[in-house]
C-alpha cells in the first residue's frame, strides 16, 4: 500500500474527528470541503506501452495523479470547484450536481489520508514502472538496403 499526503488539503482543517461529531450535526459543518478540491474517474487497465504513454501524459500535466485500487486504475485531477466558496461551503448547494447531491458522509474521506495499492504522481514513475512489466519495447525495423524512401 502507498500512502501519500492529501493533495486537497486547505488552510482549514478538518475541526472535528468523525467519531466525536455531536448528534444531529452535520459533518460537512466541519470539513474543508475535501470533496469538492479533485475528481476521480476509472480509466482502461493500460496493458501496452501506448496505454502507459497515454498514463505518462496525464501525469505530465501536474495536478494530476493515477492510482491503482482492488485492480482498478483511477485519474485524479486536483482542481477545486468553482462553487466552494472561501468558507468551504457550496455557493450551489441546493441546485448542486446529481454526483454532488448522491454523494454522502458515510464513507467519505473526512478523515482519513489517501492509501492506495499503487500510486503515480509524475509521468517518470509510470515509465520506470512499464518498464518493470512490460516486454522491452520493440526497436523500429531497418530500412531494406536499396529502397528508396521519399518524404514530402
């Protein structure tokens, strides 16, 4: 398991453990609005030099993460969302997306650091760990002695 710092941490600290949040209160009243600084999308088990050059430029654009979960691959982009206000409140909360509004507190991330099976953090770790799995990549075949190659 790779355990790295939170990337969406904020000036504010979570205030509260979870397990001493008084009854009735509502954990987010306490947040620094976490959910709201990245998404997290499923991508295609890369199996191919291509399909890890495709990871390796994700992670060329910074902000970004990939991490391996019980055989899943996920993209991370850290970006707050437009809507969290300074206060770590959502300015749309009551005409919030539906993935915002199926979101809950039972199992989210309030207080707890990222631990991920594998995690990629820039394209030069993704590269080093292809090369650890996959066969050697293939070097471009000679060009056939006496043929002619024309370019515009």
């Amino acid at each position: 398991m790779a355990k790295i710092p939170d990337p969406t941490h904020s000036r504010r600290k979570n205030t509260m453990p979870r397990a001493e949040l008084p009854a009735g209160e509502c954990l987010c009243d306490h947040c620094a609005g976490k959910c709201c600084r990245y998404f997290s999308l499923p991508i295609e088990t890369p199996t191919t030099w291509d399909d890890y050059d495709a990871i390796r430029w994700y992670l060329a654009h910074g902000q970004t993460l990939v991490y391996l979960e019980e055989r899943t691959w996920y993209l991370v982009v850290m970006t707050r969302c437009k809507y969290l206000s300074k206060e770590d409140r959502c300015r749309i909360y009551l005409s919030r997306p539906k993935i915002c509004r199926d979101y809950t507190t039972e199992g989210c991330e309030y207080d707890e650091d990222w631990i991920f099976e594998k995690v990629f953090e820039t394209a030069e770790q993704i590269w080093e760990y292809a090369e650890a799995i996959l066969p050697p990549r293939r070097k471009p075949k000679p060009a056939t002695p006496g043929l002619t190659v024309i370019t515009p």
